[in-house]
C-alpha cells in the first residue's frame, strides 16, 4: 500500500539504475524472494519504509546489553538523513556505497539518506573489503573499522568516509593519516537515529574532539557522562554510559563507557583508553578489563584471543608505555572471541567466561 507521507527524491538511484516509488516498491517485493542474504534484507526494510505505518521496527546492536527492538520514526530518520547531507556537504547526486548491514541503524540510514537526498547509491554484501570489489569511486561510503583496516589500499576510490560500530586503534588512525580520503569516526546509536557527533581523523580539521551535527546538544549528568538533547531525532534526552569530557554543549571527548570503568585503589582506569596504547604492539585480538582483587578492590587484566598460530608478544616491551597503575596485573588467554554485528568484542560474555581462560605467568 502506497504511504501518503514517504518523499522519494527524483534523483534517488540504486545501482545505477532510478527508481520512483511503485518501481521501488516492485524492486522491495523481489529482493524478499531473494536467496542472497543481504538483498533480502534490503528489500525487507525498503517495503517496511514504503507502507503507510509512521514508525520503523529496529534492532538495536546489543553492544552494551542485550538486543531489543525499538520503534523510531521515519520523520526522525529523515531529519538525521538531512542533518548528515548539510554537514558533509552531500547533495543530490551523490554516488555513495552501502555495505553494512542494512539490518541495523547504521545500513537503514544509508538506503534512507540516498531516497530522500537523492542519491545514486550502490550496494555489496557487508564483506571486508567491500572497495576491492569493483573499480567504480564514489563521494560517500560508511563502513566499520574492520572493513577500513582491509580497504587501506583502495580508499583512494572513496572522497568521505565515516567510520563507526567501534573504537578505531591508533594503529589504524596511524595509517589513515597517509590517505587522500576524508575519514570521520562517528559517535551515536540506534537511539539517535545513527551519529549525532563526528571527529575528523585526518587532514587539516583533524581533531581529538567530536562536534555535534546540525539540532544537537551535549551536556554532562552528574555521572560525567554524555547527555544527547536532539529533537529532530529523539522526544526525549538521550542519558548515555558514555564517560567524557565536556568541552562545550556541541563538543566533547571520548573517554570510555562507564560499564567498562575500573577503580583501582581509588584510581579511575579507563579500559578504552589502554587498549589504545597496547593496540598498536598486539597480533591478536585482546581486551582490558577487571576483576575483584582484595587490596585494590579491582585489578585490571588483559584477555587476549588464543592463536596457536602466532607468538605472545614481549609483554615487558608491550607494558613500556603505560602507567603503573595502567598495567594489567594477570594476562589470560580466551579460545574464541564474539563479536556484535558491527564489530564490537562482547565484553561482559567474555568476562562472564572467564572460567575457561586460561592465566599466562609472566
């Protein structure tokens, strides 16, 4: 059934190929037949975005819970298409590439941002290395950190590219200062209608801050962490778990989740911000985190994914350049690693597994 109030742009264009809304909706009714997986998806959320109901059916990611469905309005997924078109200067025309999920918030925004800017949006599995597919360039691609870790060498094909769903090592940062193309990190949920908040990684608006998109405000509750007030996306503030530092009511710094905060003998360690340091020296897979210790209350631990096929690193050399209290006191090894759809490690799983680590004595 045909909704009264869902704008197609003119321009809007997939694969090439324009569409207008009952072409659209053909095109939505093939793909659900469709025995590749992510077409499948795409075509169920196109359908879902042409009928007559007000509101979208999402799945949140379950990065710091456990995955719930949530409703959100497609007026409020339209203005943040728009908040994103105005900041990143992305007009009609604009040959953008999806290759997330288009099952969660950060892969339904793409398909949305491209109907209602009119965009000429092309789409691939969400392998990683989506850019080593074909030869085609394009003005706009979103993507999460694993994927830009295996595309360095074609990110010469992408103009703007944001990267979210985790934390960006400083090894990768490292790296992506040596591309021609403009990569932001993006802070924001499925309860913000994807990112309120970006922060240039590269070239001369490089920056450690994030500053907020078009109708955002920040503050801080007495927690130290992130309060979101964005009208257009949400009726509500939006009280986060994110500890940062508050610099003014459209910038702030990333410090960690305050799930992940480790106080060790009155010292407030935060797990993120180790990794960071370590990242760059590790083979593997590895996450800081805590465990109850008599004196201290907590000591922090580093677990790191088993692979017989590569060495331990020197961990003496690896500890150099952190504090003593930032020093993991036990090291395990974990066999398997899981993950959340955008790439986040399940932390509390791990540490709710711990029994089946294994202690390294160093």
């Amino acid at each position: 059934m045909r909704s009264s109030s869902i704008y197609i742009h003119p321009k809007f264009k997939l694969n090439g190929l324009s569409y207008r809304f009952d072409a659209l909706h053909e095109l939505a009714l093939n793909f659900e037949e469709s025995l590749v997986p992510y077409e499948k998806v795409i075509g169920k959320f196109i359908k879902e975005w042409l009928n007559n109901k007000e509101h979208i059916v999402i799945m949140t990611s379950g990065t710091s819970g456990t995955p719930k469905k949530i409703n959100i309005l497609k007026n409020q997924m339209i203005n943040s298409a728009i908040a994103t078109g105005a900041f990143f200067k992305l007009p009609s025309e604009t040959k953008a590439l999806l290759c997330l999920p288009a099952s969660y918030i950060a892969g339904k925004m793409m398909l949305v941002r491209a109907m209602t800017l009119g965009w000429d949006l092309y789409f691939t599995g969400p392998q990683k290395d989506p850019l080593g597919q074909n030869d085609k360039t394009y003005d706009f691609v979103a993507m999460v950190p694993l994927q830009v870790r295996y595309s360095l060498k074609h990110l010469n094909k992408v103009k703007k590219l944001i990267v979210g769903g985790a934390a960006i090592s400083e090894k990768l940062n490292e790296q992506l200062q040596h591309v021609s193309t403009e990569v932001f990190a993006t802070y924001g949920m499925t309860e913000t209608v994807s990112h309120v908040a970006v922060k240039a990684i590269n070239g001369k608006a490089k920056s450690n801050y994030y500053t907020a998109l078009p109708n955002v405000n920040f503050s801080v509750d007495r927690r130290e962490c992130l309060v979101i007030e964005a009208p257009h996306v949400s009726n509500i503030k939006i009280i986060t778990n994110d500890v940062v530092k508050f610099i003014s009511t459209n910038m702030f710094k990333y410090l960690g989740r305050l799930d992940n905060v480790v106080n060790s003998g009155g010292v407030k360690l935060f797990p993120e911000q180790i990794e960071a340091k370590l990242a760059i020296y590790m083979n593997r897979p590895f996450i800081i985190s805590s465990q109850k210790e008599e004196i201290f209350g907590y000591q922090l631990i580093l677990i790191i994914e088993e692979d017989f096929k590569k060495e331990l690193p020197d961990f003496n050399e690896v500890f150099l350049n952190l504090s003593k209290y930032e020093r993991p006191k036990k090291i395990y090894t974990y066999s398997k690693f899981l993950y959340t759809e955008t790439g986040k490690i399940r932390r509390s799983e791990i540490l709710n597994d711990l029994h089946q680590a294994t202690e390294i004595i160093q």
